[in-house]
C-alpha cells in the first residue's frame, strides 16, 4: 500500500509546511495539504505514500480512515481529528 501514489502540494512537499489536513476521497485516492489556501492545480505534487510517510511519520495513525473521510489538526503537535 505505501508504493501508491497520493496528491499534495508544493508546500508540503518543496517548503516544508506541515501536513494539517488529510482526505482521502471517494475513489480511495489521498491527498495531503498545508495550512495554505487558494491551491491551484500547479501547485500539486505527485508522490508516494511512502514519501508522504518519510515527512510525517503522524499518518501512520489515520491510515484506517475509509474512502470519503477527513483528518485535520491545528498543527503537527496535535492529534488527528476525523470528520466521518
């Protein structure tokens, strides 16, 4: 499972900002995002699970969450919250 390729942005990935939002969408496919607002579609980036992994090794305890859920945090020292 962590060889699949998941979506994030250019700030999480090129200046580091952390991972405060996860979905993973109907289709099954994650996405992890920053703080940052108004993403535009250039700003997305193409990765590994296992990369995303290597950033924040916190994702290891929502990869449970089902097709259609939510995780968020205020920030990287708090827990995950999961919008069902």
């Amino acid at each position: 499972m962590k060889n699949i390729a998941v979506i994030t942005t250019k700030f999480v990935l090129e200046k580091k900002s952390p991972i405060v939002s996860v979905f993973r969408d109907d289709d099954g496919d994650w996405q992890f995002f920053g703080k940052e607002e108004d993403i535009q579609e250039e700003d997305a980036r193409v990765i590994s699970l296992d990369e995303i992994l290597k950033i924040d090794d916190s994702i290891n305890d929502i990869l449970w969450i089902n097709n259609g859920m939510h995780a968020w945090r205020e920030n990287k020292n708090e827990k995950w919250n999961i919008d069902l």
